[in-house]
C-alpha cells in the first residue's frame, strides 16, 4: 500500500493525539505518585538519583505500555469525531474513497503501535521492573514475609516436599518431610523438626530428623540429631513476592513456567495469566482502534462529546472485564489463556458489528 496525502494526514493526527495524551497523562500520575510517596522517600531516606533513574525512569515505560490500548481508544474517538464533526470524513467518503480504504491508516499505526508494546512487554519492560520493584521493596514497601502455611512442592519428578511454614527471614522451614518416589514406590522419606538453610556452604541441615528407606520388603529407619544434605531448592523461592514475575523477559518467564510445572509449584495460574497477557494486550490495540473508528466516524448533533463519553465507557469495561476474568483465572479454575483472551474474542465481535454500523 503507497500512503497517500491522506494516509499521512491521518497517521500524523492519530500518533500526534496519542503521544500528547499519553505524555500528559504520565505527567499527571508522576505528580500523583510523588504527592504519594513522598513520605516514603523521606522516612527511608531515598537517593534523589535513585527516586529519579531507578523509579521514575522506569515507571514511565511501564504505566505507559499498561494504559497505552486506553489511550489509543481515546486518541481515535478524538481526533475522528473532530473530523467527522468538521464534516472531513464525509467529504473523504464522497470522494471515491471506501470505508475500508479509509481504515488502513488507522491500522497501519496500530499495527506498530502494537507490536512496539509486545516488545516491550516481552523483553524491556521486565528488565526495568527489576530495577523499579527493587526500589520499592528497598524505600517503599516493607520486607516480605512468607505467611504460606502447609506447602507442597515437587523439586524433581518422583522427588516431594512438604513444609509446615517457612520462615524467609531466617530461612528455616518448620515440619519438614522429603519423599523419592520410583515408579510410584516410596523408597525414601525424611522427615524433621526444622530445615535451616547453611548460607556459607549453601546447604541445608535438617534438625532432629528420621530418615526411613525401603527396598522392597526390607525397611531401614535411623534418626540423628543434625543431617547435612542438598536439595535442589533454594531459599529464594521462598522469599518471592507474586510480581517476581514481572521481571522476567518472555524466554526466563517461559523456562520459569516450566520449572514449576515439573515442580508441581503453587500458583502457576498467576503466571501463566502474566504471560498470556503479554501478547493479548497489544492485540487490544487494534480492537480498540476499530471500535473508535467505528464509534466516531459518523457525525452527531451536539459535538464530539458523547462519542468521547461512549468511547470511554466501552474502553473502562474492557479493562473491567480483562480484570473480572484473570480473577476468575487466578482464583478458579478458568484456563488462564481463555481468560486473558475472551475479552477480546467479544470485544472484536463488538467492533465487527459496529463496523457494519458505521457510514459508508
């Protein structure tokens, strides 16, 4: 497709009116999130280079990528509904120009616009949060405790653990029992009163333990006082906040998610619903650009305010409805890649039918 004088007209319009909202935007939940924070800073003594580059820095890609398919709805219904109301989209109509034609400049800018926010979302953005929530574990939020009670895991195939609790802060878990299993038999168990983690050699020393292995009919049992041994678990996986996984490029989230998946780890629906979001929220982009189009190209008595006012309740149900059903994901047993992509399995159908509403 060659552009036109009017494929570039519309393009600079529609990138002009996003990068202004967007922009303006930041600035105003910048001030916000400083009014908010800046008792923190001071309490905790936070670096003005850190406030500057650790944080803000890297909270301004990562809130714009998060609300950028709003503000591309907002940027289309605005800038289109002025035009209609200048009588501009009758007039391209009437020139010989269809309403699909008319499109594909919309569909050009959200086709990059898109794919700049999946690789974003993919492989820049995680490696800012690093640095962001390691800030605001340091100076804003207070340290994490792991308050999980009767914990599971499955370290290796055939290979269990269970802890009562587990203290992060001291790394020492409490009511620990390991199982091997071989071909569905138990042929190992041990089982103690603490499991304290040996920083200096990177071990584990099991505390008042008995240890049962079984060949067959024959049984061995023994206890001790101290037990020196490895398990392939670390005490970091204990002390991970949920957003961990915000830090993760697309490969590491990828290997992440499979580990735990040998594992048999708790709350891999939190992840997988992180992952599957990675690539369903830049496809919003182009929905929502459809649905602005469709909404504001026809022009309407008394300005382009309630095609604004239509546009912004459709695009705050949108987000709505993504929350209500990762919730349901994360909560129940919805399929974490049904729930991130039905919104815009229904959203799209919305914008099909608006579509064949809209003035030709």
């Amino acid at each position: 497709m060659k552009f036109n004088i009017l494929d570039r007209y519309i393009i600079s319009k529609f990138l002009t009116t996003f990068f202004f909202a967007l922009g303006l935007i930041i600035a105003i939940a910048i001030i916000f999130d400083i009014s908010e924070k800046i008792d923190d800073f001071i309490e905790k003594k936070a670096p003005f280079n850190a406030i500057v580059f650790d944080y803000y820095l890297n909270f301004i890609p990562y809130f714009a990528n998060l609300f950028s398919p709003l503000f591309v709805f907002i940027s289309v219904i605005f800038f289109t509904s002025k035009m209609a109301t200048q009588t501009e989209i009758v007039a391209i109509l009437a020139s010989g120009v269809s309403f699909r034609r008319l499109l594909a400049p919309y569909m050009v800018v959200a086709f990059m616009l898109a794919g700049l926010s999946y690789y974003l979302n993919g492989w820049v953005i995680p490696h800012a949060n690093k640095t962001r929530l390691e800030f605001e574990n340091t100076y804003i939020k207070n340290p994490y405790i792991n308050k999980a009670r009767n914990i599971h895991r499955q370290i290796e195939p055939g290979q269990f653990i269970y802890f009562e609790s587990y203290n992060n802060i001291d790394d020492i878990g409490y009511r620990f029992t390991y199982e091997r299993f071989i071909e569905g038999n138990l042929v190992y168990k041990l089982k103690s009163d603490r499991l304290v983690f040996d920083s200096l050699n990177g071990h584990w020393l099991a505390e008042n333990y008995s240890v049962r292995e079984i060949n067959g009919l024959n049984e061995l049992l023994y206890t001790g006082h101290k037990l020196d041994t490895l398990f392939n678990f670390t005490p970091q996986e204990f002390s991970q906040r949920e957003n961990k996984v915000e830090t993760m490029d697309m490969d590491e989230l990828n290997t992440f998610i499979n580990e735990k998946q040998i594992r048999g780890a708790e709350g891999i629906q939190f992840d997988m619903v992180e992952k599957y979001k990675r690539s369903a929220f830049p496809m919003a982009t182009f929905i929502l650009t459809l649905i602005g189009v469709a909404l504001s190209s026809r022009k309407v008595r008394g300005g382009i305010g309630l095609q604004i006012g239509l546009g912004l309740l459709l695009s705050f149900t949108y987000i709505m409805f993504i929350q209500v059903t990762t919730t349901f994901a994360t909560n129940g047993n919805m399929p974490a890649i049904v729930a991130v992509w039905i919104p815009n399995v229904i959203y799209f159908v919305i914008a099909m039918y608006l579509l064949r509403k809209a003035p030709k």
